[in-house]
C-alpha cells in the first residue's frame, strides 16, 4: 500500500516541477499574454456588454462628448477635418502598402506575414463588431463632418492603434523605438480627439476600438513572432531566419 502512495506523491512533484519549469522558462511570453491580450480583450468584452444592452452606453459617454463640444470653434473645425482623414483607412493604407513592398524586396516574411495577417484581421473585425452591435452615432448636434454606418467599435480609433502597434512590433529591436511610442500615442490621441470633437463616436466607441487592436495586434505577434531588425551591408541572422520555420513549426509539420 505504501509503494502507490510514493509513486503518486512522486508524480505530484514532478507535475508540479514541470510547471515551475515552464512557467519560469514562459513567463515573460505568459506576461505579455496577459496584459496585452487578455486584459484589452475583457475590457472590450465589458464595454461591448453593456452598449449591446443600452445603445445610450455609460453615464460618462454624453458628458465628455458635451465638454469637447463646449470648447468648439470655427478654425478647430477645420483642425479636426483635416486631421480626422490622417487617421482613415484610405490614409494609412498607402503606408502600410509601402511597408509590405520593403518587408517583401528584403524577403522578411514573416514580418510580411504578421502585417497583411494583423491589417486584414483589424478590419474584418471592425465590419463584424460594426454589423453586430449596431451602435447608432450621437446625434447630439450637427457634426461638419457626419457618418453614416455604425459606431461601436470606432473605425478610425482601430485603424490608428493597429498601426501604430504594427509598427512597434515590426520595430522592437530597433534602437530608436521610443520614438514610435511617443509619436504613436499622440497620433491615436489626436485622432480619437477628433472624432469625439466631430461628434461621430461616443468615447467608449473609441475605448473599444482601441482595445480591440492592441489585443490582436499582440495576439497575433504571439503567434507568427514578426521582429525588425535595421538593414546591414551583409545578410545577418535575423534576415535569413526569417526565410525559415521556427524549430517549433517545422516539428508540427513534420508530424502532419
């Protein structure tokens, strides 16, 4: 009796020393998992929760939109015009076109790969949510620049932050990536504030677009593993490693 009782509290221990192991060896993966994943993703869960259950949204929604509207003026009309376009899909997408076209002459594919798989997801996403939720946009006064399709999550507000995250990711390695972080938050600032400024989102249309993007801009990089690194006179590791298969992917091949 006594040998089965030792053999189960062995393996007890060597189930919880596997664990230990994993987790010590992950944790940084299980990390970035959790915080850039997870927690945007809930976030956009509890937000897309109670607007499916009141279109009118939170108490704080209308409030913030009437304090934008309170500071207008005829030359922050025009501002907000102009910068709002900076932030449409019809804008970005000749960046993100120039992008693929150096990622694809370097033969970075896998960075190719997250990009097409990260831009293309963004928007399906956004038209899902959009004919899902059927967010009808405020109509609190008479916006110079009106829309027409539906509000939850915020076209603009997703596309920005996808792209800004995209290039980030792209970018980790590089030296001068704070500089992206710095431009990149106040170009997603700038452009949310126009939309609440134009009257055509309510905030919390923009905190889920927002949310929506991060997580899968960072669920996504999970996956695929995308990196940058800056251009050399001679073929470095990280360009050729980036014509082949992780060690991890070719095993799944193998056995299929």
């Amino acid at each position: 009796m006594i040998l089965p009782v030792k053999q189960a509290t062995n393996e007890r221990r060597s189930l919880l020393s596997f664990l230990k192991n994993v987790l010590i060896a992950h944790w940084r993966s299980l990390l970035i998992l959790l915080i850039g994943v997870y927690l945007p993703f809930q976030l956009f869960e509890i937000l897309a929760v109670k607007v499916w259950q009141n279109q009118a949204g939170f108490p704080w929604d209308i409030p913030i939109l009437l304090s934008i509207h309170s500071q207008a003026r005829p030359q922050l009309d025009v501002v907000a015009i102009i910068l709002t376009r900076l932030g449409s899909a019809w804008t970005i997408l000749p960046i993100m076109s120039a992008i693929a076209i150096g990622l694809w002459r370097r033969k970075l594919w896998r960075s190719l790969a997250y990009l097409l798989t990260t831009g293309i997801g963004s928007i399906l996403i956004n038209r899902t949510a959009k004919a899902l939720m059927h967010r009808v946009r405020p109509q609190l006064w008479l916006s110079s620049a009106p829309e027409f399709d539906y509000a939850f999550p915020s076209g603009h507000a997703m596309t920005t932050m996808t792209f800004v995250m995209i290039v980030l990711i792209l970018a980790i390695n590089h030296p001068r990536r704070w500089l992206i972080v710095l431009f990149g938050s106040f170009y997603v600032v700038a452009i949310a504030w126009t939309r609440l400024y134009l009257g055509v989102h309510f905030p919390s249309d923009i905190l889920a677009g927002w949310m929506v993007a991060i997580a899968w801009a960072i669920g996504v990089s999970l996956i695929i593993k995308p990196y940058w690194s800056p251009p050399e006179p001679t073929i470095t590791q990280s360009t050729v490693s980036e014509t082949n298969l992780l060690p991890k992917e070719k095993q799944t091949l193998a056995k299929d």
